[in-house]
C-alpha cells in the first residue's frame, strides 16, 4: 500500500511540472462565469450538436466553470471528471478529436491545442484539485450533461489526498478535527449545517417580525450574570483585572434595555461555561435571549411555543420528532407540569421538606451520580433524573424560589417563581421567566447565591450590584426567554458537538 507521503510526493512532482512551464499552480484570480448549478439552468443557451466540428466547438458559446476534482476516470480517448463547487456537481470531459486529412491549419491548430491540453491535464491534476474549465457544453451518449473542455487551468494544486469517496472520515476525532473533509464527502452532515443556518435565519425572522430590535451586548463581563454556571477565567491585561466569558447571551444587559425604553430585544451569539461535555452540553455555543417590557411568563409561553412551531415547520417541514428514544410533536398540546409535584410523584421526595440527607439517600437509591454539595444542587440532580423520562411537549412550571435567583414570585405561591422551561425529548430546551423587579427581594437573592458560592458551590450566581441598582431606578414588567442550538441539536437528534461546525478539540501530542 502507497504510504501518505509516497502520495503527496508525487503530487509535488505534478506541482513541479507545472511550475516548470511557467504555470502558477496557485494564481490568485479565476475567470468562471458561472457556477455549476448556474450551468445546468442555463445548459440550453451553451449546447453543441454531438456531431460538431472542430472549429464549431472553438467558435461556440463558451462557458467557464470552475470547482474541486472529485474523480476522474479514461475510456480510450476521453478522460471524464466530475466537479464540485459548493453548489452542484457537474461532469466534463476531455476527448483528443480526429482529424482528417483534408483539415485546414486552423482546425490542425485547434487539435494541438485541445491534445496539449488533454496532456497536461492526465499528466498534473488529481482528484482534490481545484481547476477552471472551459468550453461548450454537450449532451453525451448516456444522456449526461457535460462540458466538452477546450482549455482548463490549475486553480490549487492539492498535496494530499481526499478521504475514500464512498467511505469518508469514519473516526469521530479525525472527523471533527478535518471538518472540511467531512462536510464534503458527507451529504447528509452537509445539508444539516445548511438546516441550522436556516434555523437560526427564522429565528431572527420571527424575532424582527414580532418587532424586537437586535442588539449586542458585552462577551467578556466583570461579573457573569443570567444562569448558574461556572465561567470561564481570564485577565484584562489593560485594566489589569480578572475577567469573565459570558455564560448568558447578555440577560442583565438585555433588562437594562428594558429599563432603558426600548420594549424588546433580542440578541443570538456565543456563551461559554466551563463545564463537562455531553450529548447535550458544550463548552462553547450558539444561544439566543429576547426580552419583553410589560409581558409576564403565560404571554411568553404562548410566544414560545409559535416559534417553536415556526421553526419545525419552516426548517423540517414536520412538527413531530424523534430524538433520544422519545417522540414528540410540537403542534400537540404542551402539557403542564408542577416541578415539585413532578418529582414528588417520580421519586416520593417533597422537596420543600427534605432535608440535605434526605436528598443525598435518595440520590443514591435512584444511582444518580451527582457532586452536589449543596441543597440547589441535589434538588436539580434529583429533577434532572425525572424529566429523562417526559417526552414532552410540556411546559415544566412551579420551580421552587431558591432554584431560580432572577425570576420574579408567582402570584399564587411565594415559594415558587413565575419560569418555565419547554421540554421536550427528556431534556429542558430553553427557559423563560417573568423577570424580578423587585431590587429589595433581587438584593435578598444575590446574597444567597453569594453564600452558596463561599460553600464551594462554583455554578452559583455571582452577584451583580450593579444591576441591583438598575433594579432601585425601576424597570418594567419583563417577560425573558432564551434557548439555543440545543433545540436544533434535538430536532435533528444528533449530540450537541455533532451539530457544531467547530467543536473544541484537545491539541494533538505531536512529541
């Protein structure tokens, strides 16, 4: 078997020969005049007879394509290649025209041509090489679309091999690692990446059609704010003080817009939390956040789910679903369900009464593996053990105060908050609550969450006194809601990193 650099050095001779005639095997500029999908739209206006002579094809309607090699094969005379360039494939072929005997120069010029050509091209380019082609394009006997090339030039010269067409990229590390080998021998991983853009472009369109205005907000923040998570770490070497990546994609600014007047916003972009790697969690993604002034959580809800629906219907083109062993459907009613009373009636623990203990015996009689050290913590382990086994749609409502430091009271029961989260497939994908205005009961809450932190707790809430003070100038009732490329990962039923151009990767041990 041909070793990898057996490979490439062969391919640095073909570079060499190129270089030895003059030619760039690298020019910067190319001369297409179409791209292969424009092509096969307009192959009528560029279409030879089968029959035509030499000096019909150099005097026809030429077309220039260009793209990246993807095979190539020879039958006799005629050497058959397929190119690819992002927006379709397409065939052309080089084949040596007879000649004869009473042809005039001009016909003999235009062979030598052509023939010098076909030469070359046999002789430097392989499959994974970018060239531009031109020609009229012609009907073959199989009825294949096809440029005949009249010319071809190197556009990049590639040094090593593409993956096994049929085959590709078959381990997990190397696939994440040479992404752009593996979208381009995987269709299918090709045509999921172009879903997500087309997620997210219907969530800014149904965001900007309900009239939220977007906004960016600050990634590196003093203090992190907007979810219990543990953040990432750095210095500001200018201001000379510690920094943080933002674990939320800008909750406290955004409500700071509220009570700026701007009655809603929206913003989608990356947050960071330094935590483990699941099918479901990553250290770095792709969120979106918006904000309501003068809306609470039951109008929220109702938003939510349309825009849940929006996105299957105009992403998917289906409402149901399959995703981690569960199957559900988005038109369906959501369902509502009492957080507390949930797990009392999984695991027969009333959370409000169960002491620190009783929560750990229970834990380890149900075999979750959970490093709670605190009350929050063992009751979010113990939920996180019941919602496995909720298809969903549902709408997981009541969660107890102490869980959730930013959400307003309910009305109904001081002890609960007014938030929801949408579950769906076992797992909460995205959570909404009517924001807490109040700066004396926020105040109260960041100091418990400050106490948490002192015990060790690292995904505790820092507090932001900054924002408390925002809170003392008074801002509206806010309704706010964020999710991210968790739902689309569920939608597609693929592992968070899997739907992630990029996943972070540990840098090979290259000693």
């Amino acid at each position: 078997m041909t070793s990898l650099e057996d490979l490439r050095e062969v391919r640095i001779q073909k570079l060499n020969k190129l270089k030895s005639l003059g030619i760039n095997p690298y020019p910067a500029e190319s001369f297409k005049t179409h791209t292969l999908k424009e092509a096969i739209e307009s192959f009528d206006s560029y279409e030879i007879a089968p029959d035509s002579s030499l000096t019909a094809i150099a005097e026809a309607k030429h077309m220039t394509l260009s793209g990246r090699v993807m095979s190539v094969r020879t039958q006799g005379a005629i050497t058959f290649f397929n190119l690819y360039d992002g927006t379709e494939n397409f065939q052309g072929f080089y084949r040596s025209p007879k000649l004869d005997e009473s042809a005039s120069e001009d016909e003999k010029a235009v062979h030598s041509k052509v023939a010098e050509g076909r030469d070359l091209f046999l002789d430097t380019v392989d499959i994974g090489d970018f060239v531009e082609i031109t020609g009229p394009l012609f009907i073959t006997k199989t009825g294949q679309q096809s440029m005949m090339v009249f010319s071809w030039r190197m556009l990049t010269k590639s040094l090593l091999p593409l993956p096994e067409k049929w085959s590709g990229l078959q381990d997990v590390e190397e696939r994440y690692r040479k992404r752009y080998l593996d979208v381009l021998s995987n269709t299918e991983l090709r045509d999921m990446f172009i879903k997500k853009a087309k997620f997210w472009q219907t969530v800014r369109g149904f965001l900007n059609d309900n009239d939220f205005l977007e906004v960016e907000t600050p990634t590196i923040e003093v203090t992190t704010g907007g979810a219990e998570a543990e953040p990432f770490k750095t210095h500001h070497n200018d201001l000379d003080i510690d920094v943080f990546m933002r674990i939320s994609v800008g909750e406290l600014w955004q409500k700071r817009l509220m009570a700026g007047g701007f009655p809603k916003t929206f913003e989608i972009g990356r947050a960071y939390r330094n935590e483990g790697t699941s099918p479901n969690h990553a250290q770095e993604f792709t969120n979106c956040e918006f904000y309501w002034s003068y809306a609470d959580y039951l109008k929220g809800m109702e938003l939510v789910r349309e825009l849940y629906i929006k996105i299957a219907t105009e992403v998917f083109g289906t409402t149901k679903f399959s995703a981690r062993e569960h199957e559900f459907d988005l038109a369906d009613e959501w369902k509502k369900i009492s957080y507390a009373d949930e797990i009392k009636a999984q695991t027969g623990v009333d959370i409000y009464e169960a002491t620190e203990n009783d929560l750990k015996e229970k834990l380890e009689e149900l075999s979750v593996k959970s490093d709670a050290i605190t009350r929050e913590r063992m009751v979010d382990s113990l939920w996180k053990y019941c919602r496995k086994k909720i298809s969903g749609p549902a709408i997981v409502m009541d969660y107890p105060d102490f869980m959730q430091p930013l959400a307003k009271r309910s009305r109904n029961n001081p002890k609960t908050v007014e938030q929801f989260q949408v579950l769906i497939g076992g797992a909460e994908i995205g959570k909404g609550y009517s924001e807490l205005n109040d700066p004396l009961d926020q105040r109260a809450r960041f100091e418990h969450q400050q106490s948490l932190l002192r015990a060790g707790d690292k995904e505790a809430m820092m507090p932001e006194w900054d924002f408390v003070e925002m809170l003392e100038h008074g801002m509206p009732p806010t309704f706010g809601f964020g999710f991210g490329e968790r739902l689309f990962a569920f939608l597609v039923d693929k592992p968070l990193r899997e739907v992630q151009m990029f996943p972070l990767m540990r840098p090979r041990d290259n000693s």
